[in-house]
C-alpha cells in the first residue's frame, strides 16, 4: 500500500501512475507503423496498379508526418501510394510475441482506398468506411514478413490523410489476455473512477503496485502476473457493473456537402448493406439511422435492400431516428418549414416502418432554433439528442441530459 498512500496526496501523481501503467503494458502488443511508409504521389487512377510487383517502392521516400502526425497529401482526388514491409519482431518492449494473431489497424481520410497485403487487394474504403482491422496473421512466428501496399485519393474538397497505422497483437484466450487487452480494461476502468469514485483510483494503484515488471521476458511468468493483477481488480466488478452503457451503432451521412449529391446515395446504399452484412455476423448490433429521404432513395432505386431494412427494423435490430425528413439547417430555415421537415418525415416512418419516430437525432446541425421544443412535441417526438454542442471550445455548453424548455413553455428532454 505504500505506492497508493505516497500517491494518495497527489491526484496528478496518481492519475499520471495509472495511464503509465496502461501506456507501458500497451506498447508491448501494440506498435505504430506511421513512420515506416514509403511514399510516392502519382497521377489519380480508379484501378491502380499494384507497385508490389517490382521492388521500385523501397527507393520511395519515407512520408513525413505533419503536425497532428498524419500523413498527409493535397487535396483534389491526388493520389497518393504507401509501401512497407513489416517483420515480425521477437518481442515488444520484451514480451514475447510467437503465436499471438496480428492485425493492422488503419485509419484515413480520403475518397478511395484500396489495401494490399503481399500483392493481394484485401480491403477497399473510402471517406464514410474510413477505418479497418486487417488480419495478417492467425499464429505469428518472429521473422514473418508482410509487404503492405496502401493506395488512397484524397478527397476533391479536402487534403488527405492517413491518419494512424498500428500493428495489433492479440490472443483468442479469455483466460490469459495479452497486455494490450489489460491496458484497455485499466484504461476502462481508471475513466469510470475518476468520474464517478476517485476514492477508488488509489485502491486501483495498490493493485497495480506488485506487478512484477521484470518477468515481461517471461511469458508464462508474465502473464501469471496479470492474472493476479485482474484478481486484485476483481472487487471493482460488482461496482463498475451498477451501471449499463448500451451502444447504438451509427454510420452519419451528410446528404449534400462538397460532394456530388450522387456520391451520398452511393454511400448510403454500401453504408446499409455494411450494417446488414455485420448483424448477420452480429446478431447482438442495434443500428440506428435519420433522415427518411435516404430512405425513399433506397426504396425507389434499391426496393431489395430497402426491403432487408424494413425486415430489420420489424425485427428490433434497426431504429428510425428520423423526426425530421433530413438533419436540415435550423437557424436561417422558416417556421413553416421546419414543421414539414417534422410532417414529412414522421409521415414516411409511420407509412413505411409502423411507427413515427420518438427522438430527433440531429448530430451535426450547426445551432438550434429555440421553438424546436414545441414543434417537436407536437410532432410526436419525445427526445432531442445531438452531440453538436460539445463542439464549443470557448462557451462551454453546461449541461448532459436536461429539460430544454422552449419560447412557449413546452419541455423535451434533450441530450
């Protein structure tokens, strides 16, 4: 307990110990590959060719790193390739890594993405699929090599982006988690105190406190030591399991921004037939969309996967938060219409759902007209949610879940 006691007086000391913790365990299964890729911008081509085929890509300069350490390419459909080859290591920072699965985690921002590994296309995304988690390997062994090609088109409006890449070591075990797993339940759990039980946070460093750091080397030792450590974090358990977090799935479309409108429907369409193909996988996954106007594109242009999404919605594992006919400017827009907004979209979720929609989900609307409370109510919406306010960097918006009362006097319980 001398750890947590001397740690107990300093609240920035303790909080600095426990992400320490979180942060050390993490780097020994997890390792950035941002500053290893070859570079070379070429003339924009919708069916790349695969630079794997010759070793030309190795004399490619390495791509620097901006300021936010992306990298980072001009705007206007450029195109932009990214090579390296990965070996597997014995260890990271000393633990040992045979037979762990390995994934590469990438995240980008652009137009078109096309992901080769060892000359294969094995994965292809764009500005709405914009993250992966590419299997490499099931069982590695130290020395295995994997040549990874990236070829990606900035967007026509805004520069480029290859925003992180991450080898991700894992085991399928749930009786012997690798570190990084560890990390990932420490940093859980040192968030939820320190919001809701900071008293607890110097129990939590009096767990951490006895592991043994010098067995990393020794795997079997090692991960005897973690076990230990998620004994000692068991009593957090009943505590932490008091509360229930229920996550929706949400895939946000702007239906027109500074791409053709075309685009956007292209978008929606592999946007719902992503969603479909993961609750297949996924039975557990509660997807929820806006906008009603997608909809009626899909219906019309799409009526067999429009037919999946109503057998969905029927079935319990798709909501229609779809108040309004799309997520429309609210700060310039008339009175009249924003009561269409509200009359034509609950009209199009009753005639086609079976049901109007009990919540205005408007994430990404730029201010808030003060009669939306009336004009909600008396469309039949019962909530307010957006997450639009948290945006502010200077006036801090005050309040999480809360009555928003509007000019009349009307209440809609908001968040």
């Amino acid at each position: 307990m001398l750890i947590a006691d001397a740690l107990k007086a300093d609240p920035t000391a303790l909080m600095s110990y426990l992400c320490e913790a979180a942060t050390r365990l993490r780097a020994m299964t997890q390792g950035s590959q941002h500053a290893h890729w070859h570079s070379s911008l070429t003339v924009s081509s919708a069916t790349p060719l695969n630079p794997l085929a010759n070793s030309d890509w190795q004399q490619w300069p390495i791509a620097p790193l901006n300021a936010k350490g992306h990298i980072a390419w001009p705007r206007g459909l450029q195109a932009l390739w990214l090579c390296q080859q990965i070996t597997v290591p014995e260890a990271l920072e000393g633990f040992h890594l045979a037979g762990l699965s390995l994934r590469l985690g990438l995240t980008w921002w652009a137009e078109a993405v096309k992901v080769y590994v060892n000359g294969e296309c094995v994965q292809e995304g764009d500005l709405f699929d914009y993250f992966a988690r590419i299997p490499l390997s099931d069982r590695v062994t130290p020395g295995d090599t994997f040549t990874i090609a990236i070829h990606l088109l900035s967007p026509g409006h805004d520069d480029g982006a290859l925003v992180c890449s991450d080898m991700i070591y894992e085991t399928d075990s749930t009786a012997s988690p690798e570190p990084g797993f560890i990390a990932d339940e420490l940093t859980v759990l040192q968030t939820y105190a320190a919001k809701l039980a900071p008293e607890k946070l110097p129990v939590m460093a009096a767990a951490i406190a006895p592991l043994d750091w010098s067995t990393v080397s020794q795997r079997e030792s090692f991960q005897a030591e973690l076990a230990a450590l998620r004994q000692r974090l068991l009593p957090f358990s009943s505590w932490i399991k008091q509360r229930r977090i229920a996550c929706v799935g949400h895939a946000h479309l702007d239906l027109a921004w500074l791409w053709p409108v075309e685009d956007t429907w292209r978008a929606a369409e592999r946007t719902f037939q992503s969603v479909l193909a993961l609750q297949t996988s996924f039975p557990e996954l509660t997807y929820t969309h806006s906008s009603p106007a997608l909809f009626e594109w899909l219906e019309i242009h799409r009526p067999d996967l429009f037919h999946q999404v109503q057998q969905a919605v029927a079935a319990g594992s798709w909501a229609i938060d779809a108040g309004l006919w799309v997520e429309p400017e609210l700060n310039i827009i008339g009175g009249e219409s924003l009561a269409r907004q509200i009359l034509y979209g609950q009209r199009y979720s009753q005639s086609r759902f079976g049901q109007v929609s009990a919540i205005a989900w408007l994430p990404d609307s730029f201010g808030f007209s003060w009669q939306l409370p009336q004009m909600l109510i008396q469309g039949g919406i019962q909530c307010f949610a957006t997450q639009k306010l948290r945006w502010n960097d200077t006036t801090t918006f005050p309040h999480n879940l809360f009555q928003w009362e509007g000019l009349d006097g009307t209440q809609i319980l908001s968040l």
